[in-house]
C-alpha cells in the first residue's frame, strides 16, 4: 500500500497542478476542474502502479487498461461530488479539500479497487 501510495503521491501533483491550472488561470467551475484533473492523475498513477506498487510486469491488455478506466472514471466522479461537497458548499479551500478527499477516496475506493479489480496477481498455472 505504501508503493501505490506514492505512485498516488504522484498521481496527485500531477492531478493538484492540473486543478491549479484549471482552475486559477482556465477559471473552470471546480467540480469540472477536479473530474479533469483526477483524470490526469489517473494516467500517471497506472504507469507508476502497474510497474511499481504492484510489480505488474504482465502485458497492458485492453481488459486491464478498461478495468482501471472504470476505476478512474469511479474515482473522478467520487472526487467531483466529494470536492463539491467539502470546496464548494462546506467552503473549505479547494486545495485542502483536494488534499482531504484525495485521502479520503484513496483509503475507502482507489486502492481497494485497484488491488482487487486491476492489478490483481495472476494466480500461478
């Protein structure tokens, strides 16, 4: 869980600067600004999971990369409700809410469902 989490770490400068961006200079509304930016995240945490937190060496196959596209659809829309609940109407800063819900996401869905769904261990023939 620590590898995922750092790979998740990365996943999250790439996804916050792309939040920042969005948001500060594209003055996108947040909840649409969070579902992009997870989306980028997303792309650099399945390179950084696959090949380090799960030491997947198997080939990307088309069922593994939609697995993880369900998961990060999943976790975008959870941050976007999550950060329109926590930003938006309880008006915490849009990066501490960020920060919270990334967590918050990460422990109850992200990692779960990346173990079990997409980076399960083939079990030895």
């Amino acid at each position: 869980m620590i590898a995922a989490g750092a790979g998740g770490a990365v996943g999250t400068a790439a996804d916050v600067a792309t939040l920042v961006l969005l948001v500060e200079h594209a003055h996108a509304a947040i909840p649409v600004a969070a579902f992009i930016a997870a989306t980028v995240g997303a792309v650099v945490c399945f390179v950084l999971n696959k090949y380090l937190a799960f030491r997947d060496r198997s080939p990307v196959t088309l069922h593994q990369v939609a697995r993880f596209g369900l998961v990060a659809v999943a976790t975008a829309l959870l941050m976007a409700a999550a950060m329109k609940l926590v930003a938006v109407d309880l008006h915490v800063p849009y990066l501490v809410a960020k920060l919270l819900c990334a967590a918050m996401v990460f422990v109850a869905w992200t990692y779960p469902a990346q173990r079990r769904l997409v980076f399960r261990p083939v079990a030895p023939a």
